[in-house]
C-alpha cells in the first residue's frame, strides 16, 4: 500500500509542475508590441563597406513574434554572388528591471553575445559596442531600412544599409 500512495503521489506532484499555469507579462508584451514594425517577412538588398571597398548582397530577414509577443524572433541571411555571407539568430525581449530592450544574436560559428537596445522615434537602435550602432525603421512606402554606423572622434559615419520590402502580403 505505501509503495502505491508513492507512487500516485509521485505521479500527482510530476503533473502539477508540468501543467502550472504561467501569466503573460503585460508590461514586456506591450513593450514588445511597439516593435510591430519589424514583424513579417522580408527581402531586398543592401551594402557595406569593408576593407576592399563597398560590397553589395542580397538579404531575407524572417521576424515572428514569440511567447505570446513578449519576444521578437529574427532570422536573418544575406547572400553575395550565392555565397551566405551573413546568417544569424536574434532574440529581441525587454527588460523591466533596467527599463531597455535585449538583442541577443547567435551566429553558426557559436558566436553569441547580449547587446543594448532602445526605441527612439520610432526606430530600433542596437548597439553592438559603444562606438557601433545599427538602426531600423520603416519609410513612408512602408519599407525596412537599416543603417550601421560607427563613431569615430564623436562622428557617426555610415558603414552598412539595407532597403527591404515585405514579402508576405
């Protein structure tokens, strides 16, 4: 008989910790929320300057919102002459406690880091480093575009650009 109650209590408490009831977190969800205009899936081109001059590429980004949209899910992959040159993860969540957004990328070669993000006028700013930052938001035609930039004697010089069109009207 006690190896019986054991055993139904056992099973009792496995499935009360499997079925807890978990509550959206409504101040990261509307937070999130403002961030719609990245949502959908994307395709166009851009450019960026690198040690042999500009190089142009051909570029998808897939963004979905996850976990009831208290995150932002983002894939992005960019192609030169059918070669990837760019593919990466990002989880874009917010963060109560210290009042900004979280941009954590993941690339293939195990690269990962936690980056600062914020919304200004209606456009994402991230921030690789203090002196690198990248900026998204979306044109009168309803287009994503994306600048990067670098500072260099408190001057902010453009290094990258993407102009990219909904894919998935």
């Amino acid at each position: 008989m006690k190896k019986e109650l054991l055993i139904f209590l056992t099973i009792l408490i496995s499935n009360l910790s499997f079925s807890q009831h978990s509550e959206t977190d409504t101040i990261s969800k509307a937070k999130i929320k403002e961030l719609n205009f990245i949502v959908g899936d994307w395709i166009g081109k851009g450019w960026m300057m690198g040690e042999n001059g500009k190089s142009k590429f051909d570029q998808t980004e897939k963004i979905q919102f996850k976990l009831d949209s208290t995150a932002i899910l983002i894939e992005g992959k960019g192609k030169s002459n059918g070669e990837v040159i760019h593919n990466a993860l990002a989880i874009l969540t917010y963060n109560k406690k210290d009042d900004n957004y979280v941009f954590r990328s993941f690339l293939p070669s195990g690269q990962n880091a936690k980056f600062k993000a914020e919304l200004i006028d209606n456009k994402l700013y991230w921030y690789p480093n203090e002196n690198v930052r990248y900026i998204i938001w979306q044109n009168e035609n309803e287009q994503w575009l994306e600048k990067g930039e670098f500072k260099r004697e408190g001057k902010w010089s453009q290094f990258f650009e993407m102009t990219l069109n909904r894919n998935d009207k």
